[in-house]
C-alpha cells in the first residue's frame, strides 16, 4: 500500500456510517416476508421435502406435474398463484390436461363450485363487496383457487416462479446477469397475466359449434393503456381482445325493459383485413337503469392498507376514485369500509350515503403501512355485508381494491373452499378494483371476480375510476343477466372456416351450454358486450385449410342458406333455470349499427395486432386508426378519441 | 461451531427459515457497507441493502455452484447499486450520492469534514468500475484475487484499477496544490 491509497481507505472507513438498527430491522423483516411468500408459493420437485411444511402440501405431486408446462416470465417472482392454482385443481377436478398442442383454450368451469355455493342465493339479497387489496390476502386467495381455475386453461401463465419448477431453476441461474441487465431490478415487474394462446382456426366440417361466455371485464384495455402510455407495446399475455373491445360502450338498441333483459345484435360486415372474409358481429345491450329506479345498495369496501399500497397510484389514486364514486351514490345506499394491514379493522361502520362528510373523513385517515393480514380483512368485509344485507332489500357487494398477490396466510384450503361457497350462497357479491403496476395479478383479478359474479376493473386514472364506478355504476352494480353464454353452430354448406376473435379465456365446453349449472358472465345495467367471429365461406380463397381426401361426403344436407344459428342462455339474477334466446344468422344480417360494429373491428384487429396475430394479412396500427377515426361516433366521453390516440402511440412503438 | 454461511444458504434455499434469518443477520452490514461505499448515500445504501433482503430468498436459488457465500452477495451489491446509479442517471436526476456531502457533514468535526470533502471530491471524481474497484480493495479489505472474483474480472484488472485509483487520487493533489 502507499499513502494515497491508505488515506483513501480511512477517510472511506470513518465516512461509513455505522449501521441503522431500525434500517436493518426493516430489512430483515422485508426479507422475512418475501421469503415465507416465497416459500408458500413455490412448487419443486427437486426438494421434495420441503412440500410437507406447508398448506400446499395437500396438493398431489401428480396435479404439480401437470402443472409444470406454466412458464415463467419473470424469473425473480414470487408466485403464490402457482400454488393456487393447483389447489384449485384438487379441490374442482376441473383441470383439462392439453391433448394436442393445437393451443385451444380448455374449458372450464366454476361449475362445479358454483353448483355447490350458488344454488339457492337468494334472489334479492345480494351483497356486493369491494375489497381494496394489496399484497397477501389470505382469505381471498382461497377464494380465488377456484376460479383461477375455472378460467384456465392449461398454460395459464403464472409468472414468477419463485423457486424452481424446472423451468424457472435453469433461468434462475442466469441471475446475476439479468440483474445486471435489469435497470429496474429492485421494482421486479411481477404482473401476471393468464397465458391463452389464441383462438385457433376451426373448420366447420369438423368442428362447427363454438361456446363460449361473454366477459364484460375491461381490464385488460386498461392495463394496454398503461403500457402505451409508459412508452412499451404491452406483453402479448396482457391483451384481451374481448376486453378491449368490451372496454368500450356502443350504441346497440336498447331493450324495452322486461321480459328479455338485453337485446341481441347480429350483423355480417366485410372484414377489414381480409376481403375474402366475413366477420360476424355480435352487440349485446342490457337495459338502462335510471339512477333514480335503481334499488339501493351496499356497498363493503375492503381496501388493502399494506406498505405496498403506499404508491401514488395505488392507495391515493383509489381514494380519490371512492371519492367520485360516493357522489354518486343514493341517500338509501349505506357504505362500509374495512381495511386491513397488519390487522384487520373495520374503519368505517355501515353509514347512509348521505353521510359523505363521515365516510370522506374516514377515506381520508387511510394510510399505507405494515404487511397484511387479508383472511381476516375478507371476513370482516363479508360479515359487515351480510350484516347490511339483514333485513333489507338492497344489493350487498363487496368491493375489494388490490394490487396483487394474494397468497399469504392461509391455513386450509378447504376451510376456505367452504367460506367461499357459504359467501356465494349469502347473496353478497364481489367486485375487484386493480390498483398499481408491478406486481398486478390480473389473472387472480379477473377468477376473483368471475367467482364473486363481479367484475374485474383495472383502475389507472382518475379519468378511468370516473368510467367505471361513475358513468358506468349501473353495470358494475346491478346485475341484470347471469350465466350468459353464447353458442353459435356454423352451417357447413356454407361457411368452411371461422375463428372467434378473443374471449380465450372464456371458452366454454359445448355440452355446458345447456348445463345450468355451468357458470358464466354476468351482464350488468346498461352493459354492451360483442363478440367477433371472423368466417370464411365456403369457396373463398381466403380456405386455409384442404378438403380431407377421405373426408365426410355431404355436408350441410340441410341447406338452407342460414351462415350459422345463434343461441344464447342466460339466467335473470337469483334465478336456478335459463331461457333461451335463438336465431338463425343469415348472410345479410345487418341490425343496422352504423358505424357501430366496424368500431368495433378496429379495437378488434388492433387487440389482434398486439397479440401477434398472425393472420392479419399486414394488416398494421395504422389501418385499425384510420378505421377507429371514421368509425369513431359521438363518443361522448372521449374514450374512442383516447384509444386511436394509443393507436397513434402503439404505431410509433412498433 | 458457527454454521457457515454457505451452510445457511442451502438451508434457506430449501426453506428453513430460521437460516435464512441468520443470514441476513450476519450479512446486513455488509450489504449495506459495500453499497454506501459504492452510492456514497446513506439513504440509497440502505434502500438498496432493504430491497437485496427481500430479493434474495428468490435468489438464493442461484446461489447453487458458488463457492462463496460472501463473494455471490458481494456480486448482489455491485450488480444492485450499478442498477441504483442506472436508475438515477435515466431519470436525468442529479447525481447524488458522493456528490452531496451534505449529509456526511451533520455532525462532524471540521477537521473530519475536510477529509470528508477530499473523499467525496476523490469518490466523485471517480469512474464507476473504479469506485467499485475501491469499495472492495480498500473498503472490504480484499485480496486482488477476491475482488476479480466478486466483478468477474481478471486479478491483473484489478491491479490495474487500483493504479489508476492511485494516479486518479495524485491528479487530485496535485490540482490541490496548484490552487
């Protein structure tokens, strides 16, 4: 050594600060708590001993094996989902193995809890609970066991794989690496997203009936949203096309309200990027409630108050947005709100909408702070709902805000199968607001809500929370329609090909049509929900695929003109038994939408783009915008504006 | 006998948690210590050190094949606090870090403060592979060998390095005296 460098190493020694007992407790338990997350959700057959220390022991090895084809996307993720969802698969039977690759979406079901926990809800009792959560919600995990299941398919992507299926050990050891390439290291983006490839081609002659349930969740519009704005074409997992395309609302003829609660559109429109093509379009429009006709409400908001809540996006954001929210409300809706975070608290016992000074007050004092304790939160939420619910006649629903995992702290799965299914059977329902990018689980929010017969919001703005708990409350609260699912049968004869765009995660198994007890979307008051095939007739040269050789002779010996037959099932709130709507499709169907259905395209084609779609014949962003501009409308809120805008930036990106 | 850490970090890749809590016991200050050496920030150094406790369970993982534990963290750190100063310069911030003394000066001593203003001018000055260089060699005491390790560098690199911190450190006299 030498002078320079001695002089160095002391003055570096005595400016070192000695170390913060606070900071170092803080630390340690923050590495405490990723670990037990950690822990709680890995799945590896190569530490076979571990598995018996934990709840997720109950899952048998063989459901874990067929689990193993899930991918992971960030390798440093913690991951309880992975382990959710195998619960899910011991507790339903659900789980559909992929017979041949062809990248079909397997079916699925709720059904099978659902027959249990829904069966006799009461037709006029109906909790709504909004859950405001955060990281670890124990209870809510369990809850959502069966549904993630029930939306997915084999490859539903859980995306970290905290400790080591296979996959995830060979990429893990490429850590030190990606750390270094890594610029945002320390805030992992964790996001999850269900792994759906897309809707394959289907020829009619083998396989003319499609099924599937309508979605009315926007999510994943949202969350594209997010993305464009941050500068980044979102991962192709995040994009739902169906959502997209739902995120917007269009002016389909609106029901005369009674007997049948929504109108059914159909309309065959030349197909934007293929011109030996056809697209079906499909506009479903529930009837409009009028804020003064509406019963009144309940309202439970369970909001997560744990440490991670803390980012602008996320608690203030959604204060802001119950804020809004509560202007609207009716002096005969009462309110709730139950937080949790370290404990679980009601803050706010049930008060009278017109109270807003006491439930602002209360909104205000929420602060983010300490990890989480979500069982009890959930409990408490659904106790207060129940509690509401008791002797009147409003609507219960909790309404949870989250901002991802929900996976630490349950003790037994089956205790939760069973509070779960009780919750169902007590009429409260369940929505989710998703708060914050990083580690948003959106295939947890999208199950979640499905199972609590809510649906599933990803709130980014305040702009956003003003759409979805202001202009469209009548929707996110008041059901009109359940179990609705769509069927269509092609006619061979003369349409050879067809592929429905989106609703992947939706898909339905056709023998569950006619199979009450066989869940499905909810449409709520007001709600617009479309649906597109693209169809290829018969002797189009658009045909990708060869007439079989030896294939069946005569097809379609009932020729009669019709493109396909419509049929849809939907259950009204409360009720056991479906009715049945059909109609035969013609090649002229038009309803007559305007501009209506070609809007919808575009959002169509574009969601197909950023999916990677591969048949889109180079059709780009550019000619989706031009066809969203001239289609754009009235658009009285702006939203179609702002999706040709993302357009625009979605180009640029390219 | 104490467990060594390689020890502990096996038992904590498979789940014992009281290992895992030792390990970060016996290793906090040294996260924190190489990543204040590196960032020149309190504030910085002990986000860092909480973000790498709550990322290494993940890590521990990769952990496999490495023959010490010491020298894997050590890795951790650097790699982490260049992702700190990554981040800080996309945001076009104002470096921070060794540039703002102000933090070191509360509650010194004036004639501390003068070799804190020469070492912040010194760290400052200093490129970045330098400065880790520095945090190693001189902050962690380590041989040439261990440092080539830990930044997976040839040992005659570090020598290198630790010359030109040398002549780096003799610029800066001699511009002192020039004054």
């Amino acid at each position: 050594m030498n002078d320079e460098l001695d002089k160095l190493k002391a003055a570096m020694q005595s400016a070192t600060p000695e170390v913060d007992d606070t900071a170092q407790a803080r630390a340690i338990d923050a590495g405490m708590e990723a670990f037990e997350k950690n822990f709680q959700g890995s799945v590896d057959a190569a530490r076979p001993t571990r598995e018996q220390t934990r709840w997720w022991a109950l899952i048998s090895r063989g459901v874990i094996d067929m689990l193993k084809p899930l991918t992971s996307r960030q390798v440093m993720m913690a991951t309880a989902s992975f382990a959710t969802i195998a619960l899910a698969v011991v507790l339903t039977g659900q789980y559909n193995a992929p017979n041949n690759g062809t990248g079909e979406v397997f079916a699925v079901s709720e059904a099978k809890i659902d027959t249990l926990g829904r069966a006799q809800a009461p037709s006029d009792g109906e909790v709504s609970v909004m859950v405001l959560e955060e990281a670890d919600m124990a209870a809510v995990s369990e809850m959502v066991a069966a549904p993630v299941m029930s939306m997915a398919d084999t490859r539903m992507e859980v995306s970290g794989l905290a400790a080591p299926s296979p996959v995830a050990t060979s990429r893990m050891r490429g850590f030190a690496d990606a750390l270094y390439e890594a610029p945002m290291l320390y805030q992992q983006n964790t996001d999850k997203f269900p792994d759906a490839d897309m809707n394959p081609l289907q020829v009619v002659s083998e396989d003319p009936v499609s099924t599937f349930s309508i979605d009315v969740d926007t999510a994943s519009y949202a969350f594209v949203r997010s993305a464009i704005l941050g500068g980044n074409l979102p991962p192709a997992d995040a994009v739902r096309t169906e959502e997209m395309i739902n995120y917007f609302a269009y002016d389909y003829p609106v029901p005369a309200r009674g007997d049948v609660p929504f109108t059914t559109s159909v309309t065959i429109m030349d197909t934007p990027w293929n011109p030996d093509t056809k697209l079906l379009h499909i506009g479903i429009k529930g009837y409009e409630l009028a804020i003064e006709d509406r019963p009144p409400v309940n309202l439970v908001f369970l909001i997560d108050t744990s440490g991670s809540m803390q980012d602008s996006d996320k608690l203030p954001l959604l204060i802001n947005s119950f804020r809004l929210m509560l202007a609207n409300l009716q002096p005969d809706d009462k309110v709730a709100i139950v937080t949790y975070a370290g404990s679980a608290g009601t803050v706010l016992e049930p008060t009278s909408a017109s109270d807003s000074t006491a439930i602002l007050a209360s909104l205000e004092r929420l602060y983010a702070a300490g990890s989480t304790a979500g069982q009890a939160g959930l409990q408490q939420a659904y106790a207060l709902a129940e509690q509401m619910a008791n002797g009147n006649e409003a609507t219960s629903r909790v309404i949870l805000a989250t901002d991802g995992d929900f996976n630490v702290g349950i003790s037994d799965p089956e205790a939760l199968k069973t509070y779960v299914e009780n919750k169902r059977e007590s009429g409260v329902y369940l929505s989710v607001l998703g708060f914050g990018r990083g580690n948003y689980n959106d295939a947890l929010m999208q199950t979640l809500a499905q199972n609590g017969n809510g649906t599933a919001a990803y709130i980014d703005t305040l702009a956003e929370a003003q759409k979805v708990l202001v202009d469209q409350i009548g929707g996110a609260l008041f059901t009109i329609a359940q179990d609705v699912k769509i069927q269509v049968e092609f006619n061979p004869a003369e349409i050879a090909e067809y592929r429905l765009i989106g609703y992947e995660t939706r898909a339905l198994n056709r023998e569950d049509f006619n199979n009450d007890a066989v869940d499905a979307g909810e449409i709520g008051a007001g709600h617009t929900v479309t649906a597109i095939y693209e169809i290829t007739p018969v002797g189009s040269p658009a045909v990708m695929v060869d007439d079989l050789r030896y294939g069946t002779e005569e097809v379609g010996s009932l020729n009669t003109g019709e493109y396909a037959f419509l049929k849809l099932r939907y259950k009204t709130p409360g009720e056991d038994i479906s009715k049945l709507i059909s109609t035969p499709i013609l090649p002229d169907a038009d309803a007559g939408l305007g501009g209506e259905a070609e809007f919808a395209a575009a959002v169509a084609g574009f969601g197909q783009i950023l999916r990677g779609d591969t048949l889109m014949n180079g059709w780009e962003v550019s000619d989706a915008q031009a066809l969203a501009q001239a289609s754009k409308g009235e658009d009285r809120f702006g939203y179609r504006s702002e999706l040709i805008t993302l357009m625009r930036l979605a180009e640029s990106l390219n | 006998m104490e467990t060594s850490n390689e020890k502990l970090a096996e038992l904590a890749a498979n789940g014992d948690e009281a290992a895992f809590r030792s390990l970060l016991q016996r290793h906090y200050a040294i996260i924190f210590r190489v990543g204040f050496r590196v960032l020149g920030n309190r504030e910085d150094a002990e986000d860092l050190a909480q973000d790498i406790c709550a990322a290494l369970p993940k890590k521990l993982a990769s952990f496999k094949g490495h023959a010490r534990f010491t020298t894997w963290l050590h890795q951790i750190v650097i790699n982490g606090a260049r992702d700190v100063i990554r981040r800080k310069q996309s945001a076009r911030r104002k470096a921070s870090g060794w540039g703002e003394t102000e933090v070191l000066r509360r509650d010194e001593a004036a004639e501390t403060k003068a070799e804190l203003d020469w070492l912040s001018n010194a760290m400052t000055t200093m490129p970045q592979d330098l400065r880790e260089t520095v945090a190693l060699v001189l902050g962690e005491d380590m041989t040439h060998g261990q440092a080539a390790e830990v930044l997976d560098l040839s040992e005659g690199t570090i020598s290198w390095r630790m010359s030109e911190v040398k002549k780096h450190l003799r610029e800066i006299a001699r511009k002192e005296e020039m004054l």
